[in-house]
C-alpha cells in the first residue's frame, strides 16, 4: 500500500498521534479540530466497535471533502442508537430511510447533486452488516453494478445487533446467536454458508473495495481518505466489535479487533477493478484459540472438553486467508 | 410555530444526553513509577530526561537529569546501569540504552558549555563536606543548589576520590571528571586539598559548620598473610591504580599476578597489560559464576589477554614464582583447599581483597556507632550524633559511583532538612510500572545501538577509553525507543479510541482530561494506553 512509512521508534506509526510527527503527518483523529461527525451523548453500549468506526471513517471522509459530505444510514443499531427523536449525534447532513434501501437512497442523493452541479458535495452511505449483507444487497448490487459516486461503507459486527443478537449472513460458523444456539451436534452457526461481501463487492469490478479495522485507525483512514479521492462505487467493509453480542469485555473491542487480523480470520486488504492491490502483513501471529477465547459467543468450544475439530476448522479459515491475501511475507 | 407534516419537537443534539450516568468505573490518568527510575541507585528520573531527549531537546534533557546527579558524563562511562537491566523494553527487544544516552548528554553538555541553574537564595547555614569523592562532591552539589555555603575537606591532592584513584583512565579519562567536577566548584563550592580532617567534631566546631556529611570513602587494602621471600614483589590494588595518577608508573614487571575478584582485581589487570605486561594473570579462590566483578567488565579483561587462575589462592610468594593451591567447593559451594599446588612465574603480586574505610577522623564522636569497620547511619543518612551525616563506601552499601552519589543527594536533601529543624519527608513512591501494565503492540521494533568499542590492539597498549559514545543520530534513535513507561507522552491513543468522545485533548505538553458526563466506563482507553498511564477506579454508588 502505498502509505508514508514515518519510523517512530518510541511509539511506531501504530499510535493514534505523536508529539514528535509533525501535525499533517498526524492522524484526523489525533487533532482537536476533528469533526467529531458522531458526537458524545449517543446511546451505543461501552465499548462499541461501531460507534468507534463510524466516527473514524466519517471523520476522515468529512477531512477529504471538506466538509461536503451527506450521509445516508441503514436501520440498524448506528441508526437508532444516534437518533432517538429528536436528538441527533450526526454533526453533518444524515438520513435515514429504511433497512434495505440505504444504497439506494444515497444513489439519489447523488443524482440530486449531479443535476445540481455540486460535484463538491459527495455522499456516503453506510449500514451494519444486516443491513449490507442481506437486507439490502439487492440495491447495494444494483448501486455497485450502475457504478454510482457513493462511498458505501460496512460496519460488520457479525450479527443483527440491535433486535437482540441475530444470525445474519456475516456471522461466523460456529458462533453463538440468539437463532444459533449452542445445542444439538453441530452447535452455533454453521460452516459454509454466509457471504464474503468484500469478495461480492469485488466481482462487481467497481474502482475501489477495501476492508479495514478499528484495531488500526491509520489504515482505516488512509482507505477512506482513498476512496474519496475516487469517483464512483466504492465499498469499504470495517470490522467493529460488538461486546454486548459477543459477550466480550468493553475494554476488548480494539484488542479483538486486532487479535481477528493477527490471527488471519479477518483479512485487511485492498482491491482496485476486482484485484487485491496490497493487504496489511500480520506483525505478531496468534492462533485463533487466542482470538475466540475472549467471546462467550464461542464459549461452547473451549471448556472441560475442547471442540479442537471446529476450532481446527476456524484455524483453517484463518490459514487460507492467509495465503489467500498474502498476510504473511514468504521467508526472506 | 411552523413545523413540517408530522414534526413536533425540535432538532437537538444528543449531548442533552449525560452518558456518564452509566459509568460504575471511571478512568484516572497516573503516573507510574518507571522500573528504571525504581533501580537507579542515583534516584535519576531516568524516563523524564528521555522523554526531552527524545525531542532532540538535549540541554533540557541534561538538566532534568543534573536535577538528581551532576555527574552525566562520568556516569555514561563507569555507572553499571542496573536500570537497563530493569528496563520492560528488555521484554520487547533490548533494553533501552540508557547509559549511552547518558554519556552523549554528558559529552553535549561539556562540549557545549552547559552550567548549572544557579543556587537558591542563601540560607546563611554552612556545612563541611569531608571528602571530594563522588558521594562528596555529590552531596556538596545538591547543598549548594540548595542555598547553603558549602566547604570541601579534601585529603588528598586532586578531587574525584576512588573515581580517580580507583578507576582507570581507559575507563574514564580524566578531562571529563575534571570539567564535571568543576561545574560543581563555579556553583560556589570550595574544595579545600591536602586538608585531612583529623577529628571531624574539631574541623566542625573551628570552622562554624552547622551540620558535616561525611564521605571519606574506603582507601585503606584489606591484607592477607602470604609467606613471602624477601625479594618477592607484593602491591596492594589501592597503591598501585593510585600510583597511576603520579609521575611514577609503578613498576610491575613482565608477569603480574593479581589476587582477587572484585571490579579492582580486573581494573589492576587491565592496568597491568597497559603497562606492558605480556602475562596479567587474576588468582581467584572460586568460580567465574560467584565472581564479584561485573560480567562485561570479565569479558573485557579476557579480550584484552588478561588471563584467569579459577578456585586457586596463594601460598607463597617468592622473588620470580608464586605456589597457588587448587580448591574445590564444598556443597555450600565455599572453597576447600585440596592439597594440590602449582607453581606460576610472576615478578609482582598485586593483592586486590577490598579495602577498609579510614575512621580515625571519628573516634570519640558521641553516639556514633561503627559496626564490621564501617559507619551506621539511618534512614536519613545520619550518624548517631545529631548534624553529622555519612554516605558513599564509608556506611554498609554496594560499593559504586552511583550508589555514592545517590548517598549524596539523599543526604543533603536530609541535612537541608534537618537544618530547617523539619521532620525527614517520607517520599511517596508511585506504584511501578510493571510490563504487564503496557500494551507494547503499539511500540515499533527497533533494535538497541551498539556503541563503538575500540580496537583491541589499542586497548591492549593505551590508555585510551574503551568505550566510545553514540552520535546525535544514534543517541536520539536510542532515546526514542524508550516506552516512557508508566507516563503519559502524549501519544492521543486516548483521545482516539474514545468511542464517546469524551477524552479532552488539553494541547501539548498539558496530556488530557476525561469528560465524565460522557464517559461510559469502557476502559478501552486503558487498555489501549501504550504506557500503562491511565487506570480504571470504581465509582462510589
């Protein structure tokens, strides 16, 4: 990827900030003029990996254009935890239509904008996984395959969060749901269904898919601040961990986040016109044992009597991704 | 009031909304107490001067450290810097290397012409100084900072004590223990030579002191009988590094065996091979793992030639040969003579078996307790008679320059306050900032820079320093892989992984403040924290 190295030994380029970089080498975060595009006083649990990427990936979009951003939202926990009526915590035009239309509305937000001729102004549209995976695929495809100037952005906590912890087509095999329990032989979600919507986004050959973290907040700015310098259909996919649907501690939501890309089940990488361009390399590999083990939702594979088949089969998965993505540099 | 179809409220904004209300913990940002700053026997704030160093800001860098040792360039050569073996970055890659730093700050301030602050306002007390050793002159810095007239008894002709009549050139040369100690003279000090203090109660009542630190330190070798002919050669180590400082190198000859195994057994040898020796031989009665003397101190020694005789003593010595006895340790691991001996060529013996302290300067002081020949003192520094205060190799410590200058400053901030008639403060040290209190995934691997060490073949026939310094470069690479444990560098990983933007950034150099009408409680910023500078507190409910 084609990011300024800046070698900070005290600090690395991993820390939000450094008081020894100069200000524009810092991040968007790292600056009290930062939009604050979700402000405080929103209702996400402690801890929201959402709340957290959202404010990220806005931030840094409303940076790149200047303040010249409309976003339209899905249903789904962003929504309603931001804006119970009538307080709002969007500091920036937002709206909200319904849970599968999302892509659709942006799309005719900026066909608004285009007969307007305010090519300044561009949109952004963004959902949970419910939302992008299943609910409203049918208009994200069409948004993609039209090509339309929309940054559509994912935010994945791997369940529908918000109506009380349900499978979607992101949730992981083997995860707990409230409609997968943990019974019978097989228990959790299942293996080999669900959607890879990053590698769906791809096929579409649109000029710019990405996956990002909130374990990593220059990376995920720097794919933002990207995709914005891009006319067209763009997706990015942040994977933001959800505590309370996780059974995870709120202090963890980063820590899990990261332990999901060192292990490899959750590729970072980025795509142009169909094409892995670069993926962010795993500095320190953990097994995968290391990154369930921290979640009740998978709390039925450790225990007395380990299930060390599903958990070999995850290690799998992880395993492909990468070699798939090349997420670890061959032997130099 | 017109409103749209369906619209009966206004717009606000979801700050009406105090999440802080949910929160059962809340975050506190601390200081903790870096390992480093805790093993340094200096009482340096080791992390704070880096922190300076780190920006390239050196001269604030060497007066954060001065404000505890005024002696960083002497330190960056002789200190073992146990603090680098406490550093967590020990636990990443290497440990930071702060001694190197040390010495490049040092080395900038003596190049550049640095000079203390100024003294404080007179306090009109004065008080003696015996002894211009390291823990002397130490303590006579920091009085004299602190505002008192401060005068220095010093026995012998030059100051620096054991730092110049122990320690070797090649290990720290002389022009930079003399542009240190001078410092300490332009603050106002007066260093008074060749003035042996012949009973300390005398010198204090003649001279008006109002309080006396003692610091005569521990001239005097310690002997062991060895039957010896009466051409055979023996020195004590004391006399002989001693009589490096004089116009008379002494005359050791071509084989010189040093007995013992202390830091001054290795210095005596590698004095010895300098002074052209072709065998330096060190007899030691036991192994290298009970060795006394530091590892790197041995490696050196032996790259140099020095050889080593293991679980050997002396028998006898006469005029071109000694006979050394094999031992073998016990189970207790002592050393037992086995009846076994050796016969090896040597033309002087130098007996290095530590050294005594010279106490005839306190017979008579009331009160005054000596125990094992060296003097007791309190958790103060004080003796046992009321004003009179003792530090460095005279009371029961490790024997080292930096231990001695922390005696030092630990007594003259004791006698200032004893002199202001206040109770001894109890400082309150802060919790340590262990590793496990650090999330290092954020800190980049880097490894440690290696100071240059001079080539062998110079080593073996000069006085030159062994052990170069860093450059700017390499000494602020060094400076910035510190992890600034337990403190707060502004790094605004707090201030980012809010997900309640309820961290307020107060600008550089002021850190941050929690908003707690926001705060929920996560404790992502704590985990989150590099340094282990933010911890979580229950709420009282």
């Amino acid at each position: 990827m084609e990011q300024t190295v800046v070698k900070f030994y005290q600090t690395g380029t991993f820390t939000v900030g450094n008081r020894l970089l100069k200000p524009d080498q810092r991040s968007v975060q790292a600056n009290t003029e930062r939009n604050n595009s979700l402000n405080s006083g929103h209702r996400a649990c402690q801890g929201c990996g959402e709340a957290l990427g959202a404010r990220y990936a806005i931030d840094a979009a409303m940076k790149a254009t200047h303040g010249q951003l409309i976003a339209a939202n899905a249903t789904g926990c962003l929504e309603v935890f931001s804006t119970p009526y009538p307080e709002t915590s969007w500091q920036m035009p937002w709206i909200h239509s319904l849970f599968g239309n999302t892509a659709a509305v942006a799309t005719g937000i900026a066909a608004a904008m285009r007969v307007k001729g305010r090519s300044d102004v561009r949109v952004v549209a963004q959902g949970g996984d419910g939302g992008t995976t299943d609910i409203g695929f049918g208009c994200l495809s069409g948004m993609f395959e039209r090509n339309d100037d929309v940054l559509y952005i994912c935010y994945d906590n791997e369940a529908y969060m918000n109506t009380g912890v349900q499978r979607s087509s992101a949730t992981p095999p083997a995860a707990r749901t409230a409609t997968t329990m943990p019974v019978g032989p097989h228990p959790g979600n299942v293996f080999g269904q669900g959607k890879n919507m990053p590698q769906l986004a791809m096929a579409h050959e649109i000029p710019y898919v990405a996956t990002a973290t909130v374990a990593d907040l220059r990376d995920l700015e720097y794919k933002v601040t990207k995709a914005m310098s891009i006319r067209g259909a763009r997706y990015i996919h942040i994977f933001v961990p959800c505590p309370l649907g996780w059974g995870a501690a709120s202090h963890d939501t980063i820590r899990l986040a990261r332990l999901a890309t060192e292990s490899g089940i959750f590729p970072v990488f980025e795509a142009e016109r169909g094409e892995v361009t670069g993926s962010s390399k795993i500095r320190r590999r953990v097994p995968i044992e290391d990154y369930l083990k921290p979640q009740k939702r998978f709390a039925h594979l450790f225990g007395k009597d380990p299930d060390t088949v599903t958990i070999a089969r995850l290690q799998a998965m992880a395993d492909r991704n990468i070699r798939r993505y090349g997420l670890i540099d061959e032997e130099k | 009031m017109h409103k749209p179809f369906a619209i009966t409220l206004d717009v606000g904004s979801s700050l009406a909304n105090h999440t802080g209300s949910w929160r059962n913990a809340r975050p506190v940002y601390v200081d903790r107490l870096p390992p480093c700053n805790h093993q340094c026997p200096a009482g340096e704030n080791i992390q704070a001067w880096l922190f300076h160093a780190e920006s390239g800001d050196y001269e604030q860098a060497w007066r954060k450290l001065v404000e505890d040792n005024p002696f960083p360039a002497i330190m960056g050569r002789v200190c073992y810097h146990s603090c680098e073996g406490a550093c967590n970055r020990g636990k990443v890659d290497a440990p930071v290397g702060i001694n190197s730093v040390e010495h490049f700050l040092g080395d900038e301030a003596i190049s550049q012409g640095w000079k203390f602050a100024p003294p404080q306002a007179s306090t009109g007390k004065k008080v003696l100084v015996v002894g211009a050793g390291a823990s002397g002159l130490s303590a006579a810095y920091h009085l004299a900072c602190l505002g008192h007239q401060v005068t220095v008894q010093e026995a012998g002709p030059l100051p620096g004590g054991m730092m110049r009549f122990g320690i070797p050139k090649y290990r720290l040369p002389r022009q930079v223990l003399d542009a240190e100690v001078q410092r300490i003279v332009d603050l106002g000090v007066t260093i008074e030579y060749n003035t042996k203090v012949a009973n300390v109660l005398e010198s204090k009542q003649s001279g008006g002191f109002d309080a006396v630190f003692l610091a005569v330190g521990a001239h005097i070798a310690k002997r062991a009988y060895i039957p010896a002919g009466d051409s055979a050669k023996v020195l004590d180590a004391v006399s002989v590094l001693r009589s490096m400082e004089g116009e008379d190198q002494p005359m050791l000859g071509r084989r010189v065996v040093v007995y013992g195994g202390g830091n001054t057994a290795i210095d005596v040898a590698r004095t010895a091979k300098r002074l052209g020796a072709t065998e330096a031989i060190i007899v030691y009665r036991r192994t290298r793992e009970k060795m006394p003397a530091h590892d790197f101190e041995v490696e050196e020694a032996l790259q140099e030639g020095v050889m080593i005789k293991w679980l050997s003593t002396i028998k006898q010595a006469g005029e071109s040969s000694i006979t050394v006895e094999k031992m073998a340790l016990d189970e207790k691991g002592f050393p037992q003579p086995t009846g076994e001996f050796e016969t090896l060529e040597a033309d002087s013996v130098v007996l290095a078996l530590g050294q005594d302290v010279d106490l005839s300067l306190i017979e008579g002081v009331p009160g005054l307790t000596v125990d094992d020949g060296v003097v007791q003192v309190d958790n103060r520094m004080m003796t046992g008679h009321a004003g009179i205060f003792a530090g460095g190799d005279m009371v029961p410590a490790e024997r080292n320059v930096t231990v001695a200058i922390g005696h030092g400053k630990k007594a003259a901030r004791n006698i200032d306050a004893w002199l202001q008639g206040l109770e001894p403060v109890a400082t309150v040290k802060h919790e340590i900032a262990t590793f496990d209190k650090l999330n290092t995934w954020y800190y980049s691997d880097a490894p440690k820079t290696v100071r240059p060490v001079l080539d062998i073949i110079r080593r073996q026939s000069t006085f030159d320093e062994v052990q170069g310094g860093l450059d700017e470069t390499n000494a602020l690479f060094e400076a910035r892989r510190c992890l600034s444990c337990g403190n707060c560098f502004e790094c605004d990983n707090c201030y980012g992984v809010c997900p309640d933007n309820a961290v307020i950034k107060l600008g550089p150099g002021k850190g941050f403040d929690f908003n707690l009408d926001y705060c929920k409680g996560c404790g992502i910023c704590v985990a989150e924290c590099p340094c282990g500078a933010i911890k979580m507190v229950p709420e009282e409910i």
